[in-house]
C-alpha cells in the first residue's frame, strides 16, 4: 500500500461525512416543513401535556418558532422577514433558517 491509498481512505471518508450531513439537513428541512418535530410533538410519544412556549404560553408548533415566538423575535430579523410559513418556506433559504434556529438553540432539537 502506498501513500495515495491513504489519501483515497481520507476522501471517502470526508464523502461519508458530507453524505451523513446532508441526510440529516434533509431531513431536519423535512421535519421543519411538515410541522413535526421533536420539540412540538414529542408529548404524542410520551403521553404528556402538548408543549407550551415558556414565553407565550401556547402550543409549540413549528409556526411559532419561526414566525410568531415574540422571544424569538431580534433573532428572527437578523435572519428573514416572512409572516407565515409558506412565506418563509418560499422566499427564505433553508441555510437561513438554520442558522436562526441554531443561535436559538433549537437547531439540534429538531
């Protein structure tokens, strides 16, 4: 085995990484654009209460994450400006969404 072998092990192991992450970006746009994620639906799992903002005190949907949490609201400008999911969904890009929903911690919870 020569060096260029392990030069080739290194770049498919730097794909998988790229795959594995785009996988789970897909799937986190998915979870975002059909309304359910582990933050908003997790009480169907556990049998719990539905879950509340801490803030607003109404349910948790994803609608109000991204668009109505008034908690949310500096964060949220400093990333889109839509008023209603369809809105966000077709006129923000999916990196921006992210993002906001990184700086507020929501990210990995998704």
């Amino acid at each position: 085995m020569n060096d260029d072998d392990d030069d080739d092990d290194d770049d498919d192991d730097d794909d998988d990484d790229d795959v594995r992450w785009m996988d789970e970006w897909m799937n986190g746009c998915m979870h975002l654009c059909i309304g359910h994620t582990h933050p908003t639906h997790s009480y169907r799992m556990s049998g719990e209460d539905v879950s509340r903002c801490v803030v607003c005190d109404c349910n948790l949907i994803v609608e109000h994450i991204l668009i109505e949490c008034s908690d949310f609201a500096k964060v949220r400008q400093n990333y889109y400006d839509a008023e209603s999911l369809q809105q966000l969904f077709s006129e923000s890009s999916a990196p921006c969404v992210f993002d906001f929903l990184f700086e507020i911690g929501m990210f990995y919870r998704i």
